[in-house]
C-alpha cells in the first residue's frame, strides 16, 4: 500500500479550457499531418450532440474514432512529439491553479491524468507536468505505427480503472472533475474538487457539500484543502 494518498485530474475543462480534441485535431490539420476532413466530420457530429440527435457519451465517442480514424498508418512516435509540441505552444490554455498547486499537492499525493482523450493527449501532459501516470483512450498500434482502432476507450467506463489506482492509496484520495462524466470519479474519493462545473454537476456538488471552485478561486480553495 502505498504511504501517500493520490489525486486523480479530468483533464478537458479542469486542467486545460478547451477541449484538446478539437484544438489538437486543428494544429494537425494547419500542419498538414491530418486530412481537413477530420474537422468535418467532427463539426458534423457535434451538431448532432447540439440538435439532441447523439448525448455527450455517444458524441465523445465518435470523435475518438473520427482522429483515429485519420491517422490511421501514421507514426506513433511522431504524433506524440507532435502533442508535446502542441500543448508547449499552448501554455495559456491551462488553468493557472493546477501548476501552482503542484508542489504542495504532491508532498502528500501522487498526481495521475484520467482522460477519455488518447494516449498520446496523456502522455503529452504527462511528461509536461512531470505527472506519476494517467488513465486515458489508447489508440491501437501495431509496428510502431497507429492502425486507425481504438484498442481501449475510457469514454464513461473510467470507473473500474479508478478503483484498481485506488486500492494502491489510503488517505485523503482527492478528485478533481467539471462535468457529469466526472460524477463517479468524484463519488470514489475522500475530496472531491469540482472545478467550473456545469450546471448539472454543481447541482450534485450542492446536494453533497462538495468543494466548488472556479478559475478565479481555485488555487486558494485548494490550497486550504491541503493546508
């Protein structure tokens, strides 16, 4: 077991204001790594999500196979480089609070991604806040090169990958989520942290005296968390 307790991070709308896999997805395409097709198909899916035709479940999931999709027979490690590139020249895109809470968070904690995004969004934040792991998609890859399938897809089945990370901790294991997708993240620990939460999950946060924060104030909030 180990002697330190962990904290697990959503990664879209909790550690990074967009969502990566549209704003990935285009720095591919302006650099001519991904057919503009992609962006297409993505906008037509999310119209679907807009009109009510697909819910959020089923339209993350479709866009984790449209990317991989067309990258299909692309070099794996030459994506991920290029991730890495991606999020280095994006530094204004994270939430100030989560690099700034680090260095207390991690006196008691270890500090683990968990993200329906792929393996190469993850290991890309990994490497960049110098992370302890992650949970995320994975994208299928045979001789070093993607194949186009999804071998694993974290969209909404986080729940017994968590379990399996948190049987390793004791303590005060902490969360930290901003949507629905989040809930049974946030259920399975000691703290939960909802970070500009929809309306939906505020509502939950609420009803359980959960800790509300929001850009302005996360890192104080947090930082009285941890003491």
């Amino acid at each position: 077991m180990n002697k330190k307790s962990v904290a697990l991070f959503d990664f879209d709308k909790t550690i990074y204001k967009d969502f990566s896999i549209f704003t990935s997805t285009k720095y591919l395409v302006e650099h001519g790594f991904l057919e503009g097709g992609v962006e297409v198909e993505m906008m037509e899916e999310y119209g679907k999500y807009k009109l009510g035709i697909r819910d959020y479940k089923q339209t993350a999931e479709e866009m984790i196979k449209i990317q991989a999709k067309f990258m299909t027979g692309l070099d794996f490690s030459t994506m991920r480089d290029k991730m890495i590139d991606f999020f280095a020249e994006n530094e204004d895109r994270y939430f100030s609070y989560f690099e700034r809470i680090l260095p207390n968070l991690r006196e008691t904690h270890d500090v683990y991604l968990v993200t329906a995004s792929s393996q190469l969004v993850a290991e890309a934040i990994e490497k960049r806040f110098n992370l302890d792991g992650y949970l995320s998609t994975i994208y299928e890859v045979k001789n070093e090169r993607l194949t186009g399938e999804i071998e694993k897809s974290l969209v909404g089945e986080k729940g017994k990958e968590i379990k399996e990370i948190l049987a390793k901790y004791t303590g005060r294991n902490m969360a930290f989520g901003d949507s629905d997708s989040d809930i049974e993240m946030l259920l399975s620990v000691e703290v939960p942290v909802c970070v500009e939460p929809t309306d939906n999950l505020k509502e939950l946060a609420q009803e359980k005296s959960w800790l509300v924060v929001t850009e302005e104030n996360a890192y104080e909030e947090i930082m009285k968390v941890l003491g």
